[in-house]
C-alpha cells in the first residue's frame, strides 16, 4: 500500500468534512451534524474534534472560512471548498472506496478457500 | 459577509488575539447550536449546556489546537505575501530597466568599475595584509634581529656563535631557526644551473608546521650532513617528480648532498625565489663563517612559547643581546636585539602603499556611487507622476520607498557580479605587472572573502544610490505632482540643490585622488631622474659565482677572474670588463664600521660605511669618474702595499678631501684597525643602498688584494649589450664548465626594476585617479545636461523676455560651476590630511606641494566648466518657440 493510499484511512475523517463541504458552503456545526447523520455517529467520539480538523484543512488550502451569518440570524464561520479541495476529493473518493470495500469483503468473508 | 480576500485587499490580517477570538466564537456558537437541538429534543433547560459540552469534549484543549494551527497558517501566509510583494518588486525593477536601456547600461558600466576596482583592491589587501601566513599558529612566529648602537634603527643578521647563545640562554621561544641564502649550481643531466637557495639550521618543518610532500624536513641533528630538500618547482622540472628521489645524491656546487624530503610548492619560506634547503654542514664545518662572532650573516626566526608576548620576548632577547655585548665587546660593539612579528616583517613597506591604494579605490567606489544616484535621480524626476498615481492608488510611501530601493539593489546586485569577474581579472593583471611590487602577491585569489565583501559592497552601494532617489520619490505631494507633471518647475530648487552637493563631492573626492597622484607622479619622476652615480646604458650584467669548494683560495679566485675578464675583454663590441660584489642602485655586500687615521677609535663613534670590493675596470664599465689621484691598475698586486678608493662623500667628510677630494689622497682608511690602505683615489658618488636613499661613504678595494668568489660582472658594449651575452657564456664555459653565469640583464633593466614599488605605487593610483576624473567629468556632463533638457521652458520664457543666448549660457555655467567650486574648496582642504598617508611612499616631494594642488584645482575647474559648456550651449541655442512648447 503507497503512502498516498495509507493517507487515505488516516484522513477518513477529512475526506467526510470535503465530502460535507461537496454541496456548498457550511458552518462547523452544519458539517458535525451531517457527519453525525449520515455516519450514525460512528465517526468521533467527540463532536470537538471536528474543529482541529478543519482548521487543518484551511491551512492546506483545502477549504477557506469566512464569517456569515447563520439561518438563524447567528455569527458563524462557513467553510468552503477551494477548487484544491475539489480536486482532492475527487480523487481519494474512488482509492477510499475501492479499499473500504475491499476490506469490508474481505471482514465479511465466511470461507476459507483459496479460490 | 465579507466578500474573499476582502480583508487581505484592506490590508486587515487577523492578530493573534484576533484568531484565538475567532476560534472562541465558532466554539462558542457550535455549544449554542447544540444545546438548543438537544432542549428540541426534549433535554432540559439546566442539563442542555452540560450536554452539549460533554459530547463536544475539552473545549479548551481544542481551542489551543485550533488556535496553534491557525496562528501557523497566517505566518505562511504572510511569508509568501512578503516573497510575493518581493519578487514583483524585482519582477517591476527588471522590467523598468529594461525600459531605459541607455540609463542602465550606463549606471551598469559605472558600477562595475566601481566594484569591480573595490573588489580586486580588497583582494590584494586582505591577501597581503590580513590573510594569516600559512603556517601552523601563524602569530606565534618571530623574525629575530641584532640591534646595535653604532646604527639606529637597523635591523642586523646573527653570526653562528650569537645565535647559539641566544638558543641556550631563552626561555621565550620554543624554537629557533636561523638561515641564509646561497646559490647553489646543480650539475648532473644538463647544462648547470643556478638556484637559489637556502641554509638552515635549526628544524624547519617543526617550526613552521608544514608537512613536506615527500620524505622528511631537516632537523637539528642533521645540521653537519650534506642533505638537502627539494623545492616541488625544482623537483618536477630538473627531476621529472621522480617519487624516488628521497635518498639520492645530487651534485651541487661540487659537493654531494643526499636528498632527504621535497616540500610543496606552497610552501615559499623564506623567500619565493628559493627552491632548495640545504643544511648548515658548509658554514659549520668552515671556522671562518661557523665560529666568527663577528660575521653576521644569518637570519633568524623564532616561535614563541604559548602566552609568551611580543614584549616580554623581545626584552628578553634584547637583555640576551647586551649581555652578549658585555661577554664579547669587541665582536658585539653595543649590541641588542629585538623582534618582528614575521607577518610584518614580510609585508613591510607595503602596508602603507596598500592602504593608501585602499583609500584610492573606495574613493573611486564613491564617485562612482555619486553617478549613479545621479542618473537614478534624474530617472525619478522624470517618473514623479507615475510614483504620484501609485501613492494616489493607495501604495505606501515604505512601499514605494522599497520598490526604488529594489531597483538600485538590482543595479547593484548586476554591476557586482560583473564587478567580480573584472576584479578577477583586475588581480591577474596586477600580478602580472609587478609581482615582485608587493610581497604575498603570488598566492592572493580571489576568495569567498573577496565575494563576501563584494557582496557588503553591493549592499552598500545599493542603498547609498537609491536613497536619495528613493527619499526624494516619496517625500512629494501626490497632489503637487501630478498637478506639475513632469516638468517640475516647482521642484527645480531642491532638485538643483540635491544633484549641486552630488557634484560637489564628487569634484572633492576626484581632486583628492588626482592631487595623490600628481604627487606620486612627481615623486616618481624625481625617482627615475636621481642621478645614480652610473651610466646604466649599454652595460650588461651578470652574476660569476665560482664553486667555493673548486676555488678553494685566494690564488685560485684571483687566477679565475683575471682569465674571465681577459677573454671576456676580447670579446667584439666590448669596451670595458668590470667586476664588483655590488649592483648599484641598491646592493652592497658589506656595510660597516671603519677608522681614518688621525680619527676615533672608540667603536661607537666609528664612522659607517658601505666595503666595495672591485676588480678589472669596474669604474670604467659603468663610467663612474674619477675625481682626484687614478683607479686601480695591476699594479695593486696582493703584495703591494694595501691601497683603497673612496667616494666623494667619505673623502668630503672624513679626509678633509676638499672641492676636488684630492686632500684624500695619501690618507689611510681601515676597517679593522689593523691593515691600514692608502687612499690612491677619489670617484665622484655612487647609490648603493637604493635610488632613494642617501649616498653612504664607501670605501672600494681591489679584488687582487681582497678577492672573493661570487662577483657581479659589468660589460659595457658599443652595441646591444644583452648581443654579447652567448659569446660571454662560451668564453666561460672554455674556462670551467662548471661555471655558470645568473641573473644576466642589462645594468638599465635592473635599474628599473629597483624602482618597481614606486612605479606600482604611481601607475595604479594613477589609473584610479584617471577613472575617478573621468566619471567625475560624465557626471558633471549628465547633470548639466539632465539639467538643461528640464529647464527648457524655463529658458524659453527667459528669451521671451529678451535675454541673450549669451546671458543664458552664462546662466546655466554660472550655475554648473557653483558646485564645482566648492567642492574644490572642500577637495582641497581634504587632501591637505588624505595626501599625509603618502609621506612615506613620496620622494623628494612634500605632501602638501603647492604647484600640485593649484594644478589639480584649476584642471578640475576647466573640466567643470567644459563639461556643462558644452550642453549649457546647445541650450542656449534652442528655438524660443519650441522651448515654451515643449512641456
């Protein structure tokens, strides 16, 4: 497995907040929310984490943050993807997916055969 | 919302505290988010913070994370704006100097010659003078030297037995080594050849700290064995670097030495023309040079112990040298000693001529700095209202002030990488020209220090011409200029007043420059008119050094140079054969104390003077005159009755000689108070101790009555001298094979070659004083008529009114010399204290000439006057009509 793949899983979480961030911008709650939603919650243990994880994101030029105001009339930062961040999770989507089915295959086999 | 790169536009970045307040708040608002999703979902009101809280995790620690990587990503971001900002500012000042190429090459050309003269001078001084010696703790070694009463300020060479107590009695050295120079002729395959070498004793290599390249050095216990080291030169070329080599015996002058090391071609001690190092065994096995007190031949160097000063050394080694004095009176007549460190006393004399060619160069460096803030000046003047829209769109004044800057950094930075190659070359040529000039010469390179100051250099003048420039580009209104567009009459005043204190320091450093070399110049010519005392045209010379072991007694030396001069007298084209142990302008053997009869004899009030040894008709063949009583003949056999010839100078001032000198004639002179000769004649002075020293008293003896075996032949010819040289070598060679014949030149080449410091000393000056004069002109030239091309209009309302072209000319000269004169006036007052550091590098010429000054001012002047004639007429000249227009 390359290094570029191996980031794939250690980046799983960064590439559900791009996934997050794929229909427009969101606010830092908006995105936990989805996450929580779509994952069933299985993602984090605690919704903070989110944050450092964003913030990261906005330092590699992935998503850029700007303050807004949210739908009920609050001050909230929204996060955007950058056309950086597109491109990035256009490409790890199909890597990711192509190993997580694998091993999900893999997990679910129930024969010991070789072939 | 505020709109993307809104606040980055707004030159808004977020502070520190800034983004620990941002991550506060989107926390903040994700906890009410939350609490009020679970209050939906039926949590409490009391609970719900609690809640949310708990699922959200430490708040706190994810605030520091948070806060850490955005204070991280706003210093990238900032560095790259900087880089950015900065490579548009070069991007800008590439692309605006390409637009002028006329200004750029000419402020290019400027500052290449600029620091590229800097650069090679700084080379040449910092390889000379600073630049430790390469040998192990440099600073640690000592040249050592007699002192003596009988004359002041002399520096004296160590006899063997001195030099052995000074070894036994110190306590400040961990070593010494004393050493002498001697020809050696090589014989073997080949013709024989002369080389010079060196006699040591002592251990050279532990000393110094060099390792040899083959074999090993000679050390103390060999002192008395014929051995000797090879030079790498001498090694490759006569022996082919046979890597073999060590334990071989070589034949030199009739002797046989075995071959013990070869030292690297780095390696120059003492001198750089020696080639080989023998040990003592002929001095030491010889009573006459190994146990005389009183023969001083050797030179000594030391290395001192660690933490022993100069001071508290060379006080011991004085006390040691009195002692001696006291121990042996008559061998050691009020002697001292004293100590040099050996890095000054390599460089010597030069230190003062380099820094003096120091001060030259940084002088041209800043009339060159002086041009092209010039030129940048006149270049912002005429883009004021371009600088006036971009301060009007918002760019800061630090920001404009960087952007000019940046293109004077870029000049400079280009004129110094050209500036690098041209010192690179500057330093070979220097080299070329006289390298004998300046000592260390052979190993100064250009060197990462030479490009680190290069670089201080750029940065420097970088600066210096940008920042009048670059102040006056941003000091003006943006509204006033670009209500007064380009013309600037309003700004005329200041303008002329800024490019006015230009020109007058660069008039003032010029006329700095050009008096030191007008000085160095007339110094120099009164150098070459000395009259030496010699006729050096048509006479050629060599050196004659018989084998001492082949020619082992007075007959045998007298018997060969009586048959030398007879064949070489027969020879076609030659008038007369003369033999002398001295070389006028500048060497004699001996120099010492002798008596007059009828005079003292308390040693420390005997009068000094120069023992000339000649034989065949020396006098004749470099037409010295003789003024009373006759020269030499045969007759002064070395069975007659002793007799001397005297020069004016001691005739006249200790033998009551009279006008003529022949009072002198009949009186006696001795040099050891025992054999006494007669005085037979009176030759009119000749300089032996250099062209600019003061002619000493000698005493000449013919070489029939005191003969030795290295002599120096003079032939004058009725042709060119150097066309008799192949017949000279086969006449001697008939008589001794092993006889070879060194350092053939005419008596007129070597006489030249006497005075090559003063030439170095005047030629370069000389040269940065014409570069300085020349861009001094140009600037003056490009100021005048920068100056005039602006105040057409002016010009032109001033012939509306009816002023006369000649009234106007007037006008713009009157206005270009006001600045000329003073910088005269302040030049002249500067080189009044600059020209003292020539003093010791003038002869015959005072430091504060007045003819010099005056002439120097009033060329300057005419210059001044010339140059902003020339474009001052054209302005004049112009259409009335056209000048108003031509806004």
């Amino acid at each position: 497995m390359g290094d570029s793949e191996l980031n794939v899983f250690r980046n799983s979480l960064d590439l559900i907040i791009l996934k997050a961030l794929s229909w427009g911008p969101r606010h830092g709650y908006d995105v936990a929310e989805w996450v929580e939603r779509v994952t069933e919650a299985t993602v984090w243990l605690e919704e903070g984490t989110l944050y450092p994880a964003l913030h990261r994101l906005e330092r590699k030029g992935w998503v850029s943050a700007e303050w807004g105001v949210s739908k009920n009339n609050r001050r909230a930062r929204f996060y955007r993807l950058t056309p950086q961040g597109k491109a990035q999770l256009k490409t790890d989507t199909p890597t990711w997916l192509r190993h997580a089915e694998a091993i999900a295959r893999a997990l679910r086999s129930t024969s010991p055969e070789l072939a | 919302m505020l709109p993307e790169g809104f606040r980055h536009a707004f030159r808004m970045p977020p502070s520190g505290k800034r983004i620990s307040r941002d991550v506060q708040d989107e926390i903040a608002f994700h906890l009410a988010m939350r609490e009020e999703r679970l209050r939906a979902q039926g949590v409490s009101d009391a609970d719900a913070p609690a809640d949310a809280r708990k699922r959200f995790g430490d708040v706190a620690r994810i605030a520091d994370e948070c806060q850490a990587i955005g204070s991280e990503r706003e210093q990238t971001r900032q560095r790259a704006e900087l880089l950015q900002s900065v490579w548009q500012d070069l991007r800008y000042a590439a692309r605006s100097l390409a637009k002028t190429p006329a200004f750029t090459a000419a402020a290019l050309l400027t500052l290449t010659l600029g620091i590229g003269a800097t650069t090679a001078v700084f080379t040449i001084v910092y390889g000379v003078l600073v630049r430790p010696l390469p040998y192990a703790e440099p600073e640690r070694l000592v040249q050592l030297w007699e002192t003596s009463t009988l004359t002041p300020g002399d520096r004296n060479p160590v006899s063997v037995p001195n030099y052995k107590d000074w070894v036994a009695r110190n306590r400040s050295f961990n070593e010494l080594l004393a050493y002498g120079y001697n020809r050696y002729t090589l014989m073997g395959e080949g013709a024989p050849e002369q080389v010079q070498g060196s006699q040591i004793f002592g251990d050279i290599v532990s000393i110094l700290g060099v390792r040899p390249l083959l074999g090993s050095g000679i050390t103390e216990m060999q002192s008395r064995d014929f051995v000797v080291v090879l030079g790498e030169g001498i090694w490759r070329r006569r022996f082919g670097a046979d890597p073999g080599i060590i334990g071989q015996s070589i034949r030199m002058n009739a002797q046989t030495y075995t071959v013990i090391g070869v030292m690297p071609s780095t390696f120059r001690f003492p001198r750089p023309d020696v080639e080989l190092w023998t040990s003592h065994a002929t001095i030491l096995s010889d009573p006459a040079w190994g146990e005389a007190r009183g023969r001083r031949f050797q030179r000594v160097i030391g290395r001192l112990k660690r933490g022993v000063t100069y001071e508290v050394a060379g006080a011991e080694l004085d006390a040691i040298g009195r002692r001696l004095s006291v121990e042996y009176p008559d061998a050691n007549p009020g002697s001292g000693a004293a100590l040099v460190p050996l890095k000054d006393q390599l460089v010597g004399e030069t230190r003062p001529a380099l820094l003096v060619l120091a001060g030259a160069v940084g002088c041209v460096l800043l009339i060159a700095c002086a041009n092209v803030a010039h030129l940048l000046l006149a270049r912002t003047a005429s883009r004021e209202r371009e600088l006036a829209i971009r301060a009007a769109l918002g760019a800061g004044r630090g920001r404009i002030l960087r952007q000019l800057l940046t293109e004077s950094l870029v000049l400079a930075a280009i004129g110094g990488a050209l500036g690098v190659l041209l010192a690179y070359a500057g330093v070979e040529i220097l080299g070329k020209m006289s390298p004998e000039a300046v000592p260390r010469f052979n190993d100064v390179r250009i060197d990462r220090w030479s490009l680190v100051f290069t670089s201080l250099a750029v940065l420097i003048t970088g600066i210096l011409v940008g920042l009048a420039p670059a102040i006056r580009g941003t000091s003006r209104s943006v509204e006033a200029s670009v209500r007064e567009g380009t013309r600037g009459a309003g700004t005329a005043a200041r303008h002329h007043r800024l490019q006015g204190a230009l020109v007058a320091a660069e008039i003032a450093v010029s006329l700095v420059l050009l008096v030191g070399a007008g000085l160095l110049l007339q110094s120099f010519n009164r150098l070459r008119s000395v009259n030496l005392g010699v006729e050096p045209a048509g006479v050629v010379t060599m050196l004659v050094a018989g084998s001492p072991v082949k020619y082992d007694n007075p007959d045998k030396e007298r018997a060969l140079f009586a048959r030398v001069i007879e064949r070489v007298s027969s020879l076609p084209t030659v008038q007369s054969v003369g033999m002398c142990d001295c070389l006028p302008p500048d060497v004699v053997r001996t120099t010492g104390s002798f008596r007059v009869d009828g005079g003292s004899t308390v040693p420390a009030e005997l009068p000094v003077g120069n023992q000339i040894r000649v034989g065949g008709n020396y006098f004749a063949a470099v037409s010295i005159p003789v003024l009373a009583g006759r020269g030499f003949t045969d007759r002064d056999r070395p069975d007659a009755p002793p007799v001397a010839i005297v020069n004016e100078t001691l005739a006249r001032r200790y033998l009551g000689g009279g006008a003529s000198g022949a009072d002198a004639i009949e009186r006696r002179v001795s040099f050891d108070g025992e054999r006494w000769l007669t005085v037979v004649g009176v030759v009119a002075d000749v300089h032996y101790s250099g062209t600019a020293a003061t002619v000493e008293p000698a005493v000449y003896s013919p070489f029939a009555q005191d003969p030795f075996i290295g002599m120096n032949m003079f032939i004058r010819t009725t042709g060119d001298p150097l066309s008799v040289v192949p017949s000279v070598r086969n006449a001697i060679v008939e008589l001794d094979p092993e006889l070879p014949l060194a350092f053939v030149r005419t008596l007129e080449a070597y006489v030249g070659e006497s005075i090559t410091q003063a030439r170095f000393n005047m030629a370069v000056v000389t040269l940065f004083a014409a570069l300085a004069f020349g861009l001094a002109a140009i600037g003056i030239y490009g100021v005048v008529a920068y100056g005039v091309a602006r105040g057409r209009h002016e010009m032109g309302v001033r012939m509306a009114l009816g002023a006369q072209k000649n009234d106007l000319l007037r006008l713009v000269v009157g206005r270009a010399l006001r600045p000329a004169v003073l910088g005269v006036v302040v030049g002249l007052v500067a080189a009044v204290f600059a020209t003292r550091a020539l003093d010791r590098l003038l002869f015959g010429t005072s430091s504060r000439d007045p003819i010099t000054f005056a002439a120097v001012a009033i060329a300057l002047l005419v210059v001044a006057a010339l140059a902003s004639y020339l474009p001052g007429r054209r302005g004049a000249a112009a259409d009335p009509l056209i000048a108003l227009r031509s806004e």
